[in-house]
C-alpha cells in the first residue's frame, strides 16, 4: 500500500511513520496491547456517508483494560478520554493543536497530514510546510501539543477509522465566550482545542480562524 501511495502522490513526498522525520511531531509508543480496543472499534464504529464523523469520549472502549494502562503509565494518572475518528479525507482544510499530547491508534492503514505549531507566522499556516505520514494498521502513535494535525485521510475506499486518546473534556463544548486578548485566542474553537482553517471550509462557518495558506493538494489512493 505505501509503495502504491509514494507512485500515485509523487508531490506530497509520504514517508513511513517509522522516518525519523516523524520524531519532529510525536513518536511511536510501545508496549501496550490495543487488540480489544481495535477489536472493539471494529465492532462499533459505523462509518459515515462522506467527511469524518469525530466522537470523543466512547464508553465501549474506555470500558476496556488497556485505558488503566494508559492512564496510569502513559498519561501520569492523569484522566483521559478515549475517542473515535472515522470517515474520509484527502487534504488539509484544517488543523488544530492541544495543550497535551493525543495518543492515536490506527484501526486501518491511514495518512497524516501535520505540521508544527511554530510553522504559524503571522496567523498563517503555509501547506508547504505540511508533511505526510503513512501509518498502518495498529500503530500506536503519541503527537506532541506542539503537533498540528486533524482527520486522517483513508487509504482505501471504504474510509478510515482511527482511535483517539485525550487529556478528558478535550474538544468538548466551551463553557464560557472566548475572550480575545491574542491571536492564539482567535483559534480557540473548543475545550483544550486551537483551530486553524481554510477559508470557506465549515470549519471557517463553524467560526474557527481562518489561516491556512497554499496549495490545496489531495491525496490520490487510485
């Protein structure tokens, strides 16, 4: 499958989720076995008709061993959420950032679309700066805060359906107005969520800064 990618994409330059490129964004965890959980979302996961369908807090899989695991060995015992993120995508018209770092586990094959947050000059984010990312099926991967990311794009037709573990409460509705003092406020879309946007995405209707900049490529998967 990446080989196919790498021919069909030669612009986007897709490295291995193994490159060392990758230790810029987060790296590989080791050492825990996710089977139930991918298991499980096998099960449950019912993919949408087009775009990402994002679920945050699942209580199926947070009901499972691994999440103790998790939060006490690789979250510090700090409380977290266990998500879903299913669906289609081939390009980046959004990307956002954490306080914390987002643990992703991926039920199928998938590519990532990231950047770093320093990349944003002057409340833009230039694509050219973006780099993609293969990650097959069962990999486990820890982004940094500093990661800018979002839906991942699916490899097959049939979509791609991913894992995602959160610091609890994060991207869940704000509470209060935001109060604008800085630019990094003007991104704040959600809780524990900083956006960034293309113009004329939803997100941008939905109210997130828009500052994404450059070419709008799209992954090819035939």
């Amino acid at each position: 499958m990446y080989e196919k990618l790498v021919k069909l994409n030669p612009d986007l330059k897709i490295k291995k989720v193994s490159n060392d490129n990758f230790r810029r964004y987060g790296f590989i965890v080791e050492g825990y076995d996710v089977s139930a959980l991918i298991a499980k979302a096998k099960e449950i996961v019912k993919m949408p008709a087009a775009g990402c369908d994002y679920h945050a807090s699942v209580p199926e899989l947070e009901a499972l061993a691994p999440k103790d695991l998790l939060e006490q060995m690789h979250y510090g015992e700090m409380p977290m959420q266990i998500g879903t993120c299913a669906g289609f995508g081939d390009s980046i018209g959004a990307l956002e950032y954490h306080k914390g770092d987002e643990t992703v586990i991926a039920v199928t094959d998938c590519v990532i679309l990231i950047g770093c947050q320093s990349d944003i000059v002057d409340g833009k984010f230039d694509t050219k700066d973006a780099e993609a990312f293969y990650v097959p099926a069962g990999t486990v991967l820890e982004t940094y805060g500093t990661c800018l990311h979002y839906g991942p794009c699916n490899v097959e037709e049939t979509g791609f359906i991913t894992l995602v573990c959160l610091p609890q409460g994060t991207n869940m509705p704000l509470e209060k107005p935001v109060v604008v003092k800085n630019l990094e406020d003007k991104m704040l879309l959600a809780k524990n969520k900083w956006v960034i946007c293309r113009e004329g995405t939803s997100e941008a209707k939905d109210g997130a800064y828009v500052g994404i900049v450059g070419d709008d490529f799209k992954l090819k998967i035939k």
